[in-house]
C-alpha cells in the first residue's frame, strides 16, 4: 500500500498499515467481541482508529470543560435572569415553562455534554453544543476490543495509546452526581430511563442489561449495588420524600429517546427536593440552543467573561447569528441579512435552534440558488434558526467503502462531564459523498478516536575512561 500523507492515523501511519493491506474498511459489527446490545449497530465503524496527539487532545479537553460551565451563565449574565424575556427567547412566551427551566437551572447542576467540532485551517472550532443524558458516539468504546484484535499495537498493554472509555467515565460521573447532589445515604441507587417507545422489549432489556453490568461495576468499586428500570415517566411516584418505581427508590433519571419535556407533579416535586439527580430537565435543554452560541460570542465581545474565557469563545466559537430580517455585521461591514445570504450562499449554514441528526440543517453551496432563497424567506418567518459560517474541514485520508485511502472531512464528537474530559469520537465522509451534513444519520462512518501517549527515552548508557 502506498503511504499517504495526511491521513487519519497522524504521523503513526507506518505503524499501523504495514502488511495490513487487506483489512476491510469497516468492523463488523455482529463479531463476537461486540457486546449484544450494539451487534449490528446501524452506523458503519471504520476498521481504522483515529490518532491524535497531546496537544490536540488538551484543546478538546479545555473547550469540553469550558464551554459548558459558560453556557450555564447566559441566562444570568445576558437575560439578567429575566423571566419574561427568557421565556420570550426560548419558549415562545411560555412563563410556565420559563419558570420551570429557571427553577431547575438555578440549581447549577454539573451536566453531560457533547461539543460537535470541525477541525479547521485555523483549529478547532465549535459547530454545536449538545447537553444532557441522550448523547449518541460515547457507545463507540465498545468497539475497543475488536479494535485491539485487529491492531494489537493499540492494546493497553502496550501503553502506546489510549482510548477513552466515554460511557465508563460518564457512569463515573452519573454516580458522583448522585452522590453529590442527592440527599440519600441509600446503599442501594435506581437508575431509570424515560422510554416513550412501548415496544421492542428484547431491544430494551438488552440496554438494561448492558447499563446494569456497567453501573454495578462501578458501584462495586464504592461497596455498593445498582438497577436499572425502563419504564414511562407517568409511572414514578413520589412517595414519602422519595421517588419510587413499583416500590423501588430511583435516584436518578434519564432520557434515552429525547421525551423528557412533560414532567409529572412527582418528578418535579422529587427533583426540587433534591431526591433525584436529572440532567435532562428545561434547564438542562435550552442550554444546547444554537442560539447560545450567538450569545457567548456576545457576551464575549462585551467582556463579560475573563479575559481568557473571552478569547477561547471568540476563537474557537465561528460566526454566528441569529436569523432576523435586521441589519447585521459581517467582517466589519453591515449587511441586510436576507442580502448577505443570498449574495454569498456559500459562505453559510442554516441551521435550526434546537435540532438533532441533522434535520432542518441548509448548507449553501449545496443548494441551487433559488431553492436557496426560498429556504431564506421560510427560515425568517420562523425566527428560530440561526446562520453559521460554513467551514472547510481539513482534509485527511482514510478508507472509504472500496477500501482505497481518499481524502475524508470529518466531524469530531467530544464529550464533557462536569471538570472531567471524557473522550472524542469521530463522523466522516469521502469528500465525493459529502452532501453538507456530517453525521451518522446521513451515513457517515463512525471512528474510534485514540491518543498517542508520550514515549519513554532510554537513558543512555554513560561510559568512563579510568587510567590503570
């Protein structure tokens, strides 16, 4: 196999492909190191990891860090806490809901999130924030074994690399945030998962089984037990200061399936009185707006933050603004919006406030022009999208489904959980494939990401000459 410059296994390259020619692109997933739950996981896995070095994962594990804990003062230092104007902003003019997400954001709670990022020229930079318990890529580490037997240089053993066992240290986090923010000496902790999809119970105990091995491995590390229940939320009851399931004290909730909006009196009551530990709760959920980047930015060029935080933002957030019919500024020159974006249709992205798998995501140079326009005059009427700089991924050679190594762009997934960094995943596609919008939902192969550790030098062996 010819050597390739620029390629997804960084300057390891040689390391890797030697007389390995004819691995297949992708891992298969039915293989029986895969566990059940994730055989025939639906997006592809390529056969070859990602590598990175140290530097690179120390600006992933800052902005992972970072960024959250700033999201968590918009409401404060942009709508000084204001109910009106935030429940105008995020909900439509809803003070029930307004109230709500305020109560439960004040109780600054340490959340999960994942950062999307493109990997630039220029760095870094941020496309997205998402925030709660439903975050697709941290179920990559499952792969990690089936990796290994394909490159035995990857194993742990030989402390080359690492690769971060994202739900591991996210169950880590699950557990220290009950242990932190639940008023319960319980040696016994109750997981539940809202599920809004009856049905499909071989595929549902499959995941509780899985959450159960995980959870009870850690708890063992505490000397204490765990269960996982899967269940409607309308089935919780709150029931002498404590929420119980079918007579079982739950701990903490989460959301599986993005169906945590409508609460029950009981959550509500539980998660107020701190008897339960929920990340997916409105305060937690208009924090992964899009439109918040446009407030960072924002905030970051009225000084509202330090003066380090203020230049991470504004170097690693793009530009972003909210999608209005106003005059707006772009590189230091005021424009119409509508204009500005049907005049240069490829300098943007639309995208709307609050989306998943990449739905309702217009990327410019892929749209004829008046199809374009149309979608400008649509998205302004709405007022919840916002526009984003479209950005030239670098670009880096990996195999694609022939298994020739062609020039990929990639998508970079990385995770937070409170101050611990917990790993990156990778969404990638051949440059010939690429229709805008980067993820698995539209057929990009997932990656496993790895970090080359630094190696030891051998000392040198000194040698003294003495006169006989």
């Amino acid at each position: 196999m010819e050597k390739k410059e620029n390629t997804i296994l960084s300057d390891k390259y040689d390391d890797f492909v030697k007389d390995k020619s004819s691995i297949s692109s992708q891992l298969d997933t039915y293989d029986e190191l895969v566990p059940d739950v994730y055989k025939g996981l639906k997006a592809p896995v390529s056969s070859w990891p990602v590598i990175i070095n140290q530097n690179k994962k120390e600006v992933l594990k800052k902005l992972c860090i970072t960024i959250p804990k700033l999201l968590h003062k918009i409401p404060e230092l942009y709508f000084n806490n204001n109910l009106k104007k935030i429940s105008e902003f995020y909900f439509g003019g809803d003070t029930d809901k307004g109230q709500f997400s305020l109560l439960c954001h004040n109780k600054q709670e340490e959340v999960s999130s994942r950062l999307d990022l493109i990997d630039t020229e220029d760095g870094f930079k941020i496309l997205e924030v998402n925030m709660g318990s439903s975050l697709g890529g941290m179920e990559f580490q499952n792969f990690e074994r089936l990796m290994s037997k394909l490159h035995p240089i990857l194993s742990p053993d030989n402390k080359k690399f690492i690769h971060r066992k994202s739900q591991t240290i996210y169950v880590e986090f699950l557990i220290n945030k009950i242990e932190e923010y639940v008023s319960s000496s319980d040696r016994e902790l109750g997981i539940f998962f809202i599920d809004g999809t009856p049905g499909e119970y071989e595929a549902r105990n499959l995941v509780k089984k899985f959450f159960n091995d995980l959870l009870e491995k850690e708890l063992s590390k505490r000397g204490k037990t765990g269960m996982t229940y899967m269940d409607e939320v309308s089935n919780l009851k709150y029931i002498n200061d404590g929420l119980f399931y079918k007579g079982k004290r739950i701990h903490a909730i989460l959301a599986i399936d993005y169906s945590a909006n409508d609460l029950s009196l009981d959550v509500f009551r539980a998660l107020l009185a701190n008897k339960i530990y929920f990340p997916d709760h409105l305060g937690t959920m208009f924090m992964r707006d899009k439109r918040n980047l446009v407030l960072l930015r924002k905030l970051a060029i009225a000084n509202k933050f330090s003066e380090e935080d203020n230049e991470t933002i504004l170097k690693y957030i793009p530009w972003t603004e909210i999608i209005t019919d106003d005059i707006i500024q772009y590189k230091g020159k005021d424009y119409s919006m509508p204009a500005l974006l049907a005049d240069k249709r490829e300098d943007f992205v639309i995208k709307i406030a609050d989306g998943l798998q990449g739905d309702d995501v217009y990327v410019g140079r892929f749209h004829e022009q008046d199809a374009w326009e149309k979608i400008i005059q649509e998205v302004i009427k709405k007022k919840i999208f916002v526009v984003q700089e479209f950005l030239e991924s670098i670009n880096v050679y990996a195999p694609d489904i022939r298994n020739e190594w062609v020039n990929h762009e990639l998508v970079w997934g990385s995770f937070g959980f409170g101050k611990n960094y917990g790993g990156s995943w990778i969404r990638m596609v051949s440059q010939e494939k690429n229709l805008g919008v980067i993820n698995s939902a539209k057929g990009a192969v997932g990656a496993l990401v790895y970090e080359a550790l630094p190696q030891k030098i051998a000392p040198q062996k000194r040698f003294s000459i003495t006169k006989k």
